[in-house]
C-alpha cells in the first residue's frame, strides 16, 4: 500500500512537470525528427494504426527475403499496435496523445499500462522506424559522412562499431545510431526499448534517432538461422541513406 502510494505521487509529480514544462508548442517538445518528418505515429481518432509499408515484401532482396518481411510487417508489427490501442483503452487519459509524448514520459504512465505501453508503443514506434530506415540502392550522403567522420574518426570505425554493438546485445532488442550535442553515438537497448524512452523533457534532450535494427530472431532466422552476424553485414546493403540525409536536417 506504501509502495503504491509512493509511486502514485511519483507518477503525479512527473506528469505535473510534463505538463508545466509544456506552453503553447507542446505538441513540438513531444515530437521527434522521425514523427515530424512521418506522421504515423500520430493516433488517428484516438487508435494507432500500422502505417502502409511503403514497398513491396520483396522489394530488399535478396539481403531480406519476401516471407519474413511479410510476417514481420503484417503480423509482429500488427501485433504491436493492436497491444498499444488495448493499452489505450484501458486508460483514456492517455488518448490522443502522439506515441512520441508516451514513450518520453515512460516512466510517468500509470502502473497499469506502463509495460504494455513500453513493450507495444516501443513495438510500434521501432518497427515504424525500421522499415522506413530500409531500401536497396542507396548512397551514404555528404551530411552523415560527415557527421560519421566526425564522430568516428572513419566510416569503417563507424560500421565496425554498429556491427560490434549489434553482436553484443545479448538476446532480442536493437542497436542504435542517434545524434546529439552533434555527436553520432552508438547504443543498443533490450526487447523493445528505444532511446526516447524517458529521455528527457525538453528538445535538446531527445536524441535524434538515426538508424536502428532489429535483433530479434524473427527479423532474420528464416533466411540466416543463427547468423546474426550475416543478417548484421548484409544490413548495410538495405540502410535508406536518402531518409537518413533527411533525419540530418
Ligand atoms: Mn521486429
């Protein structure tokens, strides 16, 4: 009873500084570059809805196949976003507001659907990302070479890192590119947590997210088993650089 208390106050307290630290572009401060630039993550009536892929299943082969962009798409990521309306409407107080706005007050939800909020809303937002973070053919730009350069030392150096860190996640989660203070930095996080999870409450706080993969099983097993170095390496072969050019501005 204590306890529940305890983090009753806690809770209040951290949604009254959400709230004062607010003003007239609130919707602004919840926002990511993602977000703005994608609008998905935006509930439509109240309901979050999986956004059209964008390309076909097939359309990243042969470094990830038909059949496990299909079931990642249609039925883990459906998954995903049917858990967080669920959530949702377990807590009306909390609809409307953009994914962004619950994923960097995380730890401000109410007790009874902060995990599921955390798991699916993350599900969501991450898998959002992802797909559009993907596409064959693509140049690396002069504003992330750059940058890259910069921050790494070398493009190798930087490659070499993000495939380290994606080794070193021990069990499901992502590894992640993201920017701030003009610095690119590499992170990994486990299940379905990203770097705007309780990042902060005012703009130059929340990271840019840049790039991120998924290192679940499901995401490569069908076409490399075990391999996650094979499904890592061939990455580089299906990172969008024009979106991230974009993320950059
Ligand atoms: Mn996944």
């Amino acid at each position: 009873m204590k306890s529940n208390r305890k983090e009753f106050i806690r809770n209040s307290t951290l949604l009254g500084l959400g709230v004062l630290g607010l003003g007239a572009n609130a919707k602004d401060i919840f926002v990511s570059t993602f977000t703005k630039l994608d609008g998905s993550l935006m509930p439509n009536n109240g309901r979050f809805e999986l956004a059209p892929l964008g390309y076909d299943y097939y359309a990243l082969e042969p470094f990830i196949d038909a059949q496990t962009m299909e079931i990642h798409y249609s039925k883990h990521h459906q998954t995903y976003v049917n858990k967080l309306n669920e959530a949702i409407d377990k807590e009306p107080s909390l609809r409307g507001k953009s994914l962004d706005e619950l994923l960097l007050n995380l730890s401000g939800l109410p007790s009874a659907v902060k995990t599921a909020i955390r798991n699916h809303g993350g599900g969501h937002w991450n898998h959002s990302f992802f797909w559009k973070s993907m596409k064959t053919g693509t140049q690396m730009g002069p504003n992330f070479t750059k940058l890259a350069i910069a921050s790494f030392g070398s493009i190798e150096t930087f490659k070499s890192t993000f495939e380290k860190v994606s080794l070193g996640v021990f069990g499901s989660g992502w590894a992640w590119l993201i920017l701030q203070n003009n610095q690119l930095k590499i992170s990994a996080t486990s299940n379905q947590d990203n770097p705007l999870m309780d990042a902060g409450k005012t703009p130059e706080m929340i990271p840019k997210v840049i790039l991120g993969i998924d290192l679940w099983e499901h995401a490569y097993y069908l076409k490399h088993q075990n391999k996650r170095g094979a499904y890592v390496t061939n990455f580089w072969n299906v990172v969008n650089w024009d979106e991230i050019e974009l993320l950059l501005k």
